[in-house]
C-alpha cells in the first residue's frame, strides 16, 4: 500500500480541528513513552490515559494515512517521527513574544518549546525599566522595533502577552510585520485578516474548568 503521510503541513488545512488539537496531545504522549523506554503499543493503551477513545485516535490517524496494519501495535518512534512530519516540526521554527512581564519571560525561559523546534528570536515591551534586560540570552526590544524586525528576520509567529487593553495594537504591529499566526495569551478576542490565524491561550479557562469538576466531584 503506497505511504499516503503528507511530508508537509500542507494536508492539514483539510482537517477538522479537533484532530489538529489532539496531534500535539498523541505526541507528546509518545515521547513520554520513549523517554520511559516503551518501543511498541497497542491503540487502546496510547488513548485511553489520555482519555480519548481509541476509535477517536485512529479516526484521526486515518487522516493522514495507515501508521500500523490492523491488529498490530505502534511503533513509537515511527509515529513520533510521522506526526512530527505531519505538524512541521522536523525544522527550527523562530518566533517572537510581545509582552516581558512574568508571563512573557515564562514562555521564553520555557525549554520544551526549544526541544520541539521553536525558536525565539525577539521578546518585546515598552516598560523602559526592563528594556534592555537579557530574557533567554536576548535583549529586551522596545515594541516600536517589532514590526520591522519582525520582517527582516522572516517572522511568521508571535505570542502576545500584554494586557488585554494593549492586546489589539500589538495584533496589528505583528500583521503590518508579517506574521501570519498569533498565539494570543491576553484574555481578548483579537480580530485578525483572513490568512492571518489567531490561537487562544486563555490560561484560567482549564482553571475554572479544573475547580468545576473538583467541586462538581465533591457534590456526589
């Protein structure tokens, strides 16, 4: 049977969202697995800790191709290295973070990113008593510089992380500077042009929802 596994991330603009969601979730669940030696598992064994069906999971699979033959298990890193393939991580991809407060230099002081291919280039702010500060072995730039940098570097994403009044400004400097997708932090509906691909990150959602199941579960 031919090898039907897109090599860019062309194919995903034809997949449902959910699916593009759960890939990041099914590989960092494989390299979990590498890390503690597995080197083979079945369907129902990948899925279920994550709570995803194991019909789900290979509903999702099935997008991209055949990852096993019937009845026999994984190959972990044989599916790291496909999904790794299908989500374009084989190549350093640079970004940016506008906002250096304790938010912004947490993503930028967080190695994993690194591990998975994102590169930071530039972390941005307009508070004059940290401009100028070293941040992940960068220089603090004052806001006014992103645009610009932004397009001489070849730039195409950037993570924002000011307060949701900055938040809009800051979505129009990266698109003048020609990013293409925003992983948006502040807790504001940014509008965006078409091409241009916003990714909500609002942190105390997955809190609330956690408190609501805790109290939910303590109610039974």
């Amino acid at each position: 049977m031919p090898d039907k596994t897109p090599r860019n991330c062309d194919a995903l603009a034809k997949v449902p969202e959910a699916t593009i969601l759960r890939l990041p979730v099914y590989l960092n669940r494989l390299k979990a697995l590498r890390a503690r030696g597995v080197v083979q598992i079945s369907s129902r064994e990948l899925a279920e800790p994550m709570n995803i069906k194991a019909g789900q999971m290979r509903h999702d699979f099935h997008y991209f191709g055949n990852f096993s033959r019937p009845g026999r298990p994984y190959e972990v890193e044989v599916l790291i290295k496909r999904l790794s393939e299908i989500m374009c991580l084989g190549n350093s991809t640079p970004y940016v973070i506008a906002g250096a407060g304790l938010l912004g230099q947490a993503i930028a002081n967080y190695s994993r990113f690194e591990d998975d291919g994102f590169n930071l280039r530039g972390i941005f702010d307009i508070n004059p008593r940290i401009l100028g500060m070293t941040v992940h072995d960068l220089p603090i730039r004052h806001m006014e510089e992103m645009p610009a940098f932004l397009s001489s570097e070849g730039i195409h994403i950037g993570a924002i992380a000011v307060p949701p009044s900055a938040a809009q400004d800051i979505c129009d400097q990266m698109v003048a500077g020609g990013v293409r997708g925003i992983w948006n932090f502040a807790l504001v509906d940014l509008s965006a042009p078409e091409g241009v691909v916003v990714q909500d990150e609002f942190l105390s959602v997955g809190l609330m929802a956690l408190n609501y199941k805790v109290k939910a579960g303590m109610r039974e």
